[in-house]
C-alpha cells in the first residue's frame, strides 16, 4: 500500500506534463479553428492533385463537342468548358501545375534569399552593402512587373514561370534572414565554433541557417499563397504556362472570353476563379495562425 502511494505521489500527472516545443505548437494548431479548417481544406487538395489519375472522372484532354458548356450535373460536376472537355477533371490536373510551379519558386527563393541573407549578416561590410543593395534594386521594382518582363525575357514555361515568381521573393528571405543572423553571428556557441576551426560557410550551414528557419517556415506558407495567386495571374496574361498544360490561370483565362454570358456558362468562370482564391486564402490563413502559434509571446 504504501508503495503505491509512493508511486502515485511520484507519478506526474498527464495534464502536467510538458509538452515539447513542436508539440506546444501543434498543439496551438489543433486547437484554433481557422487553422484546422486549413489544414483539412490544404490536405484534401494537395491528396486529390497527388491522386488525380484515380479521382478525375474523365481525361483532362477529351474533347466532346457536343458536350460544350454543359452546366454542373451528376456527369460533370463542375460543368464543361468550349471543348466539351470536363472543367472538375481539368482543375484537379491543373492544380498539379499550379502547386508544383508555387512550391519551386518558393524553394528557389527562400533558397537563394537564405544564402544571400546569412552571408550578408555573418560577414558584413562590403559584402552586407553589396548584397543589400542589389536586393533594394529588386524591391524598388513591383512583384507582378517583375514577373512579367523576366516571364516575356525567358519565354513561358513551367521552370521560367517559377523563375520569375522566385526572384521576387529572394529579397524579402534576404533581408528577414539578415536581421536574424545579425542577432545570433556574435553568440557563444558561434565563437566556440570559430576557435575550433570551423570555416565561415560550416558555421553558416550548421550553426546559422538552422537557428533562423522558424520565421522562414512561416513566410514559405504564406508565400505559397501568393505565388499560387502570382503564378496564376501571368497564365491568364498568357505569360505563364501555356495550353494545352493545365493550370488554374489559363483555365480561368480560357473563361474569360464568356465573361459576357455568364447568364449561362457562369460555371466557366467561377470555378476556376474560386479554387485559386480559397486556395491562396487557406495559404494565408494557415501562415498567420502558424507565426502566432510559434510566437512565445502569443503563449499563455
């Protein structure tokens, strides 16, 4: 008996338990509303473009003429575009192109912009001034101009039109994570690493980039959103990824031309056009809660 009292009286009760600094966060996560509701909405579109082979009603590139502009039904949920061809299967196939074009700009730039960012932070002087300079060049010009005279110089395409998106954001990275390295290149396990020998560009990967990637992962998920929104704005200029390859801005763009009969090919237009807003908004959303769940400050 009075060993299970001892036990029990050092036993530390679940609620008290600690949770980790990851599990603290999630735990924020899980428990505000908007931030599920993203997650369930993001997982269910990313898991519907992964297996859109096996969810897709019809090929993507059927055409049935006979079937034009067919309004939403139990056949064609979402409707039929000017070729007959089923919109719902063509939105599931061009979220692939319209995801994967998002996720490798925003790899290039955050990419591109850390290594910019630390070495600027780490060494300084002539090399900070440069650098910063050549990044406030970038910045004086507009995101959307930018994108569009470097998408007209390399042509368009799946690679070119990530390219354009990328450059855009590497200024932002670099300057986020300048500020970070500027706080933590003079702290104690920096210079123990310096007296042990390790190089500049060791010390960078191991020891500054690791500890400055909690904001960056806030600013990809909202980043994301925004190339998705970018990405799909060059295509409907016709700068981004050309037809036949499916992508929301050239699927919206494809509706446009019946923006005067919305009285009945309406579905043309709004369902393209709403994909990409509830897309980029859960983006959005999802990047706020995540900075505020990962503020300590925000904790109670």
């Amino acid at each position: 008996m009075d060993n299970t009292a001892k036990n029990n009286k050092g036993a530390v009760p679940a609620k008290l338990k600690k949770r980790s600094n990851m599990g603290e966060i999630w735990h924020r996560l899980c428990t505000n509303p908007v931030a599920v509701v993203c997650m369930a909405y993001l997982t269910l579109l990313i898991l519907a473009i992964v297996f859109a082979d096996f969810i897709a009603p019809y090929d993507y590139k059927a055409a049935n003429l006979k079937a034009r502009f067919q309004t939403p039904s139990l056949a064609h949920i979402m409707g039929t575009d000017d070729f007959g061809r089923d919109l719902f299967s063509r939105l599931l196939f061009g979220g692939r192109t319209s995801l994967l074009v998002a996720v490798i700009a925003v790899a290039i730039g955050i990419g591109a912009g850390m290594v910019v960012g630390a070495a600027c932070g780490y060494f300084g002087m002539l090399v900070d001034n440069l650098l910063m300079r050549l990044m406030d060049i970038i910045m004086a010009i507009p995101g959307m101009l930018l994108a569009i005279c470097v998408s007209v110089s390399l042509g368009p395409g799946v690679v070119n039109t990530a390219l354009a998106i990328a450059l855009g954001t590497i200024p932002m990275i670099a300057r986020q994570l300048r500020s970070s390295t500027l706080l933590i290149r003079n702290q104690e396990y920096i210079e123990a690493s310096r007296q042990f020998g390790a190089g500049s560009a060791r010390i960078i990967l191991t020891h500054v980039i690791p500890n400055t990637l909690a904001p960056i992962i806030v600013q990809a998920s909202l980043y994301i959103g925004g190339s998705i929104m970018a990405i799909a704005g060059l295509s409907f200029l016709g700068l981004g990824v050309k037809p036949p390859t499916p992508e929301w801005g050239n699927i919206l763009n494809n509706g446009l031309d019946y923006i005067y009969e919305a009285s009945t090919r309406w579905h043309v237009i709004l369902f393209p056009a709403l994909i990409i807003v509830v897309t980029m908004l859960a983006f959005n959303l999802l990047g706020d809660n995540l900075r505020d769940a990962m503020d300590p400050r925000m904790r109670k």
